[in-house]
C-alpha cells in the first residue's frame, strides 16, 4: 500500500495583522520501495541563492527521520526565498502573503513540497477562496479529484516543479476541499519555470491581465 504524507499542523508564516489560512499538500509515492537517501543536488537558483548555500546535505548515512528534518528545513529555506522574491518583483497593490508550510513523503523523505504563498482571491462572508502556491523538490502529477492523495511523485529522482490550487475555507480557517469550479479542476497552474509561476502569480494577486504583467515585468 501507498505511504501518505500530510503536511505538520502548524501555523503558516504569515505578515501582521493577517488571519492564518490553513494549507497543505498531501503526497502518494507510486509503486515506491524504500527511499535511499540522496545527496541534495543543486536546483532552483544554484548559485545565486543565498538559500543555497544554508542546505543542509543528505547522505547515505542519515536515517529517515534525519532525512526528512533536513528535507523539510531544505525546503522551507527554498520556500521563503522563493517567496520573497516573486513579492519583491509583484506590482504595488498586489495580495500575496508569504505562507511557509513543508512535508516529506514518508516513502521517499528527501522528497517533499513547500507551500510558500497564498492569496485570497474572494470572500462571500461564509468562506474564503484561496490560490495557495506551492513549490516540490520532484515533478509530480496533480489529480484534484483525490483530495486525500492529490499529488503524486513520477519517481524518486530529484526535480522541481511549481503549482498553484484552488481551495475553500471556511470562516474560522477550516478547509472545505478544492474549488474545481476555478481553473483546470482546481489546478491553477503547473510547471517547472519560476518566471512562467511568477505570472501566474502575478495575475492572481493584482487582477490584472496577462499582458500588463508581463510587459511591466520586462520593463522593470
């Protein structure tokens, strides 16, 4: 059977002021063995993040548990910095809070996911639509039918990919599932590049169109 990994209870890292929205990614392995833990390769930034050079290495002789603390530090130090520098690049006005969140796959620990954003896109006084902007250390596939296991590694190589979902809460945080009304299911966007996720971001957090963002991004 599948190992399942959801993401730790604990609070996002939110600005002052903000109300906390819950959030998380929940990972299946397909037809996975046992996970040998493998050094961190150099992804994302490589040598221009100031992140990277605080990764901490895996090697042969970690445990598991040792593996996945690691991981989820590796991936947090990835997540804020992705954060900040999508909102340092976002046109004035823009809503996206940074919202640090990471899990490992119990399978596969030196694989996880970080969400490291979120923005409400609306609120009817009942609940709150959120576009919650994830980043993984693997490509996965994305299947918001599974609201338990909706995203599942290719394989246990290292990789990277960035996405972006649809989600509900309730007024007290409590989430409510996807809102497979908004873009592709629920999936609001998918892919490897961080300048393609920027737009995406872009437009979600401004409301404006696509060309305006991207020609005031070239323009700055």
């Amino acid at each position: 059977m599948n190992d399942v990994a959801a993401l730790p209870e604990q609070s996002s890292v939110k600005p002052a002021g903000r109300k906390p929205m819950p959030g998380g990614v929940i990972m299946q392995v397909r037809n996975a063995p046992r996970a040998e833990p493998s050094r961190y390769g150099e992804w994302f930034y490589g040598e221009k993040s100031a992140a990277r050079k605080k990764l901490k290495p895996i090697t042969n002789e970690m445990n598991d548990e040792e593996v996945a603390a690691a991981t989820k530090e590796n991936l947090a130090l990835i997540g804020t910095e992705t954060a900040q520098r999508i909102i340092a690049k976002l046109p004035k006005g823009h809503n996206l809070y940074q919202a640090v969140r990471t899990s490992t796959l119990k399978a596969a620990p030196h694989l996880g996911a970080c969400k490291f954003g979120e923005i409400i896109t609306d609120y009817d006084h009942e609940k709150y639509d959120l576009m919650q902007v994830f980043l993984a250390n693997f490509s996965g596939h994305l299947d918001t039918s599974k609201t338990a296991r909706f995203l599942t590694p290719m394989n246990r190589n290292y990789d990277q990919m960035f996405f972006g979902l649809h989600v509900q809460v309730d007024r007290a945080g409590n989430p409510l599932g996807f809102n497979q009304s908004l873009g592709s299911n629920g999936i609001a966007f998918q892919t490897k590049n961080l300048l393609s996720a920027f737009y995406h971001v872009a437009v979600a957090s401004t409301g404006l169109p696509s060309e305006i963002v991207k020609a005031g991004h070239r323009a700055g």
